[in-house]
C-alpha cells in the first residue's frame, strides 16, 4: 500500500510540474489583472494572451496610434518587461 501510495505521489508530482512549464490561458481573476495593466499603458485591443515560463505573453496588442506591440508582463509582480512593435 506504501509503495502505490508513493508512486501515485510521483507521478502527481511530475504531471504538477509539467503542466506548469506549459503554455496557458489566463484564469478570468489573471485575465482581469493583465488587461487592467493594458487598458492603463493606453492598449485598448490586443489577439491574444498566454502565460509561458512564468510571463504573460500579449500579442498584437495596439496601441492608441494604432501600432502593434509584443507585450511581456511579469506573471508574479505584473511589471512589463517587453514592449516592441509586433
């Protein structure tokens, strides 16, 4: 029984830490926070958003005078760490 036990606690453990380096959506509380940080930089519209390695990444995200940017957003503190025309 400790032996399942245990190889049931491993292979919970890897699949946790796989997922985690994987590429998601935000959750709606994520989603929320990151578009307030946009809506404050003056971005009204952006195609797309997704968490990889621990940083937001937004894409196609336009500006007031209409250009496009790549965004990076720290995942923990929110601070922007990227912005270059897309």
């Amino acid at each position: 029984m400790k032996m399942r036990s245990l190889a049931l606690g491993v292979l919970l453990g890897i699949a946790t830490s796989a997922s985690a380096l994987a590429d998601r959506a935000p959750t709606v509380a994520e989603r929320a926070h990151v578009e307030a940080i946009l809506h404050a930089q003056g971005f009204q519209e952006w195609e797309g958003l997704e968490l990889d390695d621990e940083v937001w990444q937004v894409d196609g995200a336009v500006a007031l005078n209409g250009r496009k940017y790549h965004m990076e957003i720290d995942a923990r503190t929110f601070a922007i760490l990227k912005r270059e025309p897309d």
